[in-house]
C-alpha cells in the first residue's frame, strides 16, 4: 500500500484547504528547543517530516502532545539520550536541530541526515557557521560531534543563499552572547516565519525578510503560541493540478502574497487567477502557443520545489519549453518517470528541453517529494490508469494527497 492509483483524463471541479507549511513548521519545531516551557504550534501540517521532527524531540526528552494540527512543546526536561538515526537519516531539516541544542545543552553528535536525494546537499557551510560563533566540531565518516561552551555572536559572510544555513544560524544566534549578522541571508517566507516566532519568544532579530539579518543574542527566551503559515508549495502543486488537468478549483487559504512568481508564470502559461479573501480560484488549462523558459532561484525567485510540476504543465502546452535548475543539481530525476508516460524531454547540464506531447496512463515510480507529486499530477492529465509507487515520498510532505485531490473531482485511491 506503497502507492497511488490514478485514473487520468478528469476535469477538476472543487475546493480544498491548503495545510501549514512543512518548511516553516520544521525549523519552528526545532525552535522550541530553544525555549523552556511549553510552545504550542497552531495549523502544524500532519505530514511524516512533522512526525520525525516529533519523534526527534521525544528522544531528546521534550513533552510532545498532538490534538489534530495543535502541537505543543514541553522542553523543560533535555535529556542526553541519542537522536533516532532512522529520523536523522530521512530527513535533512534534522541538521536543524544542530544549533538550537548547542544552545540548550553544549554538545550534540549526530549522524549526517538525510532527505530528498536531489542533489549533494552537503552541510558544509552549517559546520562553517557555527565553527565561527566559537563550535568545536570533530567529524567522521558517518557522523560528528560539536561542542561549544559558549556560542559567541559572529559575522558570518556566506558564499552564497541558502534556507537551512540560515535558519540554523539564526537558532544558533538567538541566545549566543553578542551580535551575528547573516548576509546573504535567504529571504524565504518560512524564514520570515521562523523570525516571527523567535521574536514571539523574546528573540532580537532584525531585518527578516530581507537579505541582512541582525540578531542580538538575549539570555532567554519565553513561551510562545504561534500559527504556522499556509504551505505555499502545496497551494502551488494543487493549481498546477488544475492547469494539467483542466476545470476550475478554489484553494482556501492559498498564501498569494509568498506566491507572486509561481502565480505570475502561471497567469502567462494560461491559468486565470482569481483572488477571494480566504482564497484563489483558479481556472485552468487554456494553453497558449507560446514556447515557456524558466528559472528556478532563492525566494522571490521562481521556487526550485515547484520546478516538477510546472514541467508537467509544460510537457501539456502547445509548444513545450525549457527549466533550468539553478539551485540543485539533481533535481529531474522525474524526467525518465514523465517519458514513460509519453513526454519528450531531454536534459543538457542543468537545463531541461520540454517538447509538448500527450501523456498516457503508467506505472512510474516517485524518488522524491515535489517530483513525486508531479507524477500524480501527471497522471490527472494522462489518458488512462496510472500507478504512482514510493508514496512514502509524497507523504513527506503532502497530508493526504489522495484526498486532497479527490476534494478538487480527481479520481484517484491508494493501491
Ligand atoms: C530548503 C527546503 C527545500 C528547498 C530548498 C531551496 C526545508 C526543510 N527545505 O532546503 O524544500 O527546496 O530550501 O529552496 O526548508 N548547500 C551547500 N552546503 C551547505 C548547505 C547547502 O552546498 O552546507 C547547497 C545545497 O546543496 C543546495 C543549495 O546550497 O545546492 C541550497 O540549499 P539550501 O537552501 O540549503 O536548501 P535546504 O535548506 O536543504
């Protein structure tokens, strides 16, 4: 029951809630650590990344209730217990917990984590980091130690924009004595949200949102009650649901304002868009005959999470187009996977060549998370019955894709 049956050739017709944000949710959990007392975290997606994170801070001793997608955090009691390297090892947020127990407890060892294979994602440049706000880190092949008897605020001048350097550097920095400054700092809205929740807690930071943060170390932080954001990624994969498939849905929730280039291609790829206040609806499926290019990039750049599925969205259109991937280097892992279903789509270096061509029901296997989702999505718009295998992937990071898309008319189950 690994998978999902996908019986394609449907127009969509319906609405759906779009779930919290895994990304934002991940570091935000990992931040509680940071705080004695109990957090609670409102609209906390009920996804299996949500679930290691739980389980991470469990055998680290936290209190950990769940009522539906209300979490709450009890770290009063750390304990030294060893992290579950089966969670660290299928997910990389893991890494960020580094900072924020260094600040707790002053030493941690763990295993390299893991996540979606799309690319090296090497953590050097977090080791980097808290190498200069004064860790001492000892690694080998399989794991590493770091240990800092004070963390010390520091100027850290990163080589270029990354999501998890900078949120682990900000959890590093939230209690270090002293000033650090983060520049390039990622300007992704989950890390807007992270800041948010700091600054709920006591935390000093500024210039969130923005490529320069600033965060003055303080001595401790408060109990805070925070509500994750709208997943902006999720919301996306729903409308190019619709765009592949056709017919018109609305995504409650959906969070435009951290959508403006995901919405602005899809306007030009031939979605009408229409803004409510709890929401979009969105019409799909009017290709234009125009030939499609495509950029992946750091927010507010077109999102490198959303490339798959406006591949699809491509392999449909009239004239195909071309994406290229500037921030993994392994990311079209799915192009084998689309070109069973009948797509024409070569890769030179990191860009991919997407002629326009029908798609026909198969069996296609998912590798990882977005890529998995966008086989699904395939599968709506392909003539026949697919089988989508691997679902665990998707399950990372989608609540119940199934039912999700059966809310908005597709037919589909789990096989
Ligand atoms: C986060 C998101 C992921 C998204 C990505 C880019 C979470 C849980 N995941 O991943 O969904 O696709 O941002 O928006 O929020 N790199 C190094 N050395 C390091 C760290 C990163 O070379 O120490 C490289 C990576 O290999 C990659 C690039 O930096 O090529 C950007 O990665 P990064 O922004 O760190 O992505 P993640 O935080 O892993």
């Amino acid at each position: 029951m690994d998978a999902v049956r996908i019986y394609g050739g449907k127009c969509l017709e319906g609405q759906t809630t779009i779930q919290g944000s895994k990304n934002a949710s991940l570091p935000i959990l990992a931040a509680t650590l940071l705080i004695e007392g109990t957090c609670e975290i409102e609209n906390c997606p009920e996804i299996s990344d949500v679930y290691h994170m739980l389980r991470l801070l469990k055998s680290l001793g936290c209190k950990v209730e769940r009522e539906g997608t209300l979490v709450r955090v009890n770290t009063e009691k750390l304990s030294e217990c060893d992290m579950p390297s089966d969670s660290v090892g299928v997910m990389r947020s893991s890494i960020m917990l580094l900072g924020a127990l260094l600040a707790r407890t002053g030493r941690v060892c763990m295993e390299y984590p893991g996540g979606c294979v799309i690319g090296q994602r090497p953590i050097n440049l977090h080791l980097q980091s808290l190498r200069k706000m004064g860790v001492v880190i000892e690694e080998n092949e399989t794991e590493f130690c770091a240990e800092a008897a004070k963390l010390k605020g520091a100027v850290l001048n990163l080589p270029f924009v990354s999501v998890g350097v900078t949120e682990n550097a900000i959890l590093t920095a939230v209690l270090a004595e002293g000033e650090t400054i983060i520049k390039p700092a990622a300007r992704e809205p989950e890390i807007q949200a992270l800041c948010e929740f700091l600054q709920c807690a006591g935390a000093k930071i500024e210039g969130s949102g923005s490529d320069c943060l600033t965060i003055r170390g303080v001595n401790r932080l408060y109990p805070a009650r925070y509500r994750i954001p709208a997943d902006r990624i999720v919301a996306g994969t729903y409308l190019s649901a619709c765009m592949c498939a056709g017919g018109r849905v609305f995504l409650r929730d959906a969070p435009v304002h951290h959508m403006e280039s995901v919405l602005t291609r899809a306007v030009e790829m031939g979605a009408a868009i229409d803004y409510e206040a709890d929401g979009i609806l969105v019409t799909g499926r009017d290709h234009r005959a125009v030939c499609h290019t495509l950029s992946t990039g750091c927010y507010p750049a077109f999102p490198t999470d959303m490339q798959s599925p406006f591949m699809v969205i491509m392999a449909l259109s009239d004239q195909g187009g071309s994406i290229e991937e500037t921030v993994f280097e392994n990311r079209f892992r799915i192009v084998p996977e689309l070109c069973r279903m009948g797509a024409d789509i070569t890769v030179h270096g990191n860009t991919a060549y997407i002629s326009s061509s029908k798609l026909h029901g198969a069996i296609v296997q998912a590798e990882e998370l977005r890529g998995g989702a966008a086989l699904v999505i395939a599968a709506l718009a392909a003539e026949g019955t697919s089988i989508v295998t691997n679902r665990h992937y998707i399950d990372r990071g989608y609540e119940d894709i199934v039912l999700s898309l059966r809310q908005l008319g597709a037919s589909l189950e789990l096989a």
